[in-house]
C-alpha cells in the first residue's frame, strides 16, 4: 500500500481556501456582507460547502487584510467603517504621490511605465473606454504606475498596500459615469503637466484629483450601506 503525504492535501486545501477569501471578500466589496455583520465559521462553512478549516484560514488573511475582525468566543465580525482609518490612508497618498510626480517632473530620457500611461490616457474622448469596472482597474494601475516609474521600489511597495487597503472604496467611484469621464479628464491634465515639466502643477492637480475622488467615494459609500441596510 503506497503512503500519502499529508503535503499532498496542501495544493488542493489551499485552493479551496483562495476560492473561500475571494468569495468572502467579494461578499464584502458588494455589500452582501455589512459592516459589523456577525457570524460563525460553522455558518459560513454550510453556506458555502466546505469544511472550517478553508474557512479560518481564508478568515485570518482577511483579519490580517483588515476587513475582519474575531470576536472573543463569539465568532467573527466585518469590521465597522471607519472613514477616518481611509481619511489617514487618503493622506498617505497624497504624499507618496505628489512626491512621485515630482520626481517624475525632474526625470529624463526614456520611462516606459510613464509612457504607456500615456498610451492608455492621453486619447481622444471616442477612444476612451466606459466600463466601469474596466477604467476602475485602469484607476488603479495609473496610481500605481505614477510610483513605480519613479523608480523607488519602497515607495512602490508602500503604495500598493495603501491601494490594496482603500479598494473597497475606491472602486465605487467608477459606479457612476461622469466620475469615469471625470478621471480621464483628470488624468490627462497630470500627465501633460509632468511632459512639461511643471512641477508644482502636477503636483496640486494630482493633489486636487485625489481629494475629489475621495470626497465622491464616501458619499456613494454612506449611500449604498443605507440602501443595502434598507434592503436587508
């Protein structure tokens, strides 16, 4: 009789608990799931088949992301929104950022990443693409390119935890259509700032941008937790 290792489980165990962490966090980004919402691992395992121990595992990246937290001998609980916790997120993007342009603005010679941001924004408005979800990926790729062409590689890193952590805010701002018209807008008038080099322009667009897209993500926010609270 051949022995089986029990590393042999492993791949397929953490399969099933990257497939749990996805659909939990989806339940979370789409309001199916509340802030402040309680439940059990007994619960969430008969809810979606599986056994408890996908389900803890894929529970403890979430708490370690910051989108649950456990409750002392009563199971586990999304964590409230705290819009002051994305306020100071907010802030640290801004700097990180704002520094980046900077740097960008005193570059020289070739920078493929700011290039093909370029490509993806700097088009005529037949050109420009309108599916939400779509441009909300672009959003985000464009922020991050924005650091990452700067060539700092902890300034890259720090700011793709920032975007990680404010995605479940972000991306309602793509939900509505004059805020996609909005972006590229936007997004056009920072690039060409930094192609001529005018620093404190970019800078205070960049800046500008920001606190715009933040100001409009709260109110959807606070709009659809009362819809999906009226519904429930």
């Amino acid at each position: 009789m051949q022995l089986v290792r029990p590393e042999a489980d492993k791949p397929r165990r953490e399969n099933v608990a990257d497939r749990v962490y996805a659909e939990l966090k989806n339940d979370i980004f789409d309001f199916r799931l509340l802030p402040g919402d309680r439940f059990s691992e007994n619960e969430l395992a008969a809810r979606l088949n599986v056994s408890r121990t996908p389900i803890r595992e894929a529970l403890v990246r979430l708490q370690r992301d910051g989108y649950v937290d456990v409750l002392f001998r009563s199971g586990w609980q999304v964590k409230p929104f705290d819009f002051h916790y994305f306020e100071e997120l907010y802030d640290v993007r801004i700097v990180l950022e704002t520094a980046a342009v900077r740097r960008l603005c005193e570059q020289t010679g070739a920078n493929p990443l700011f290039d093909e941001l370029k490509a993806i924004w700097l088009v005529p408005e037949a050109e420009r693409l309108a599916d939400g979800p779509t441009v909300s990926g672009l959003d985000e790729r464009f922020h991050n390119q924005l650091v990452a062409a700067t060539g700092n590689t902890e300034m890259t890193r720090i700011h793709e935890d920032l975007t990680e952590r404010l995605r479940i805010i972000r991306r309602l701002d793509f939900t509505k259509t004059h805020r996609i018209d909005a972006t590229y807008n936007e997004h056009a008038a920072i690039l060409r700032a930094i192609v001529q080099r005018r620093e404190d322009t970019a800078a205070h667009l960049l800046k500008t941008h920001i606190a715009v897209s933040k100001a409009e993500v709260q109110k959807i926010t606070v709009h659809m937790l009362h819809q999906a609270r009226v519904q429930q």
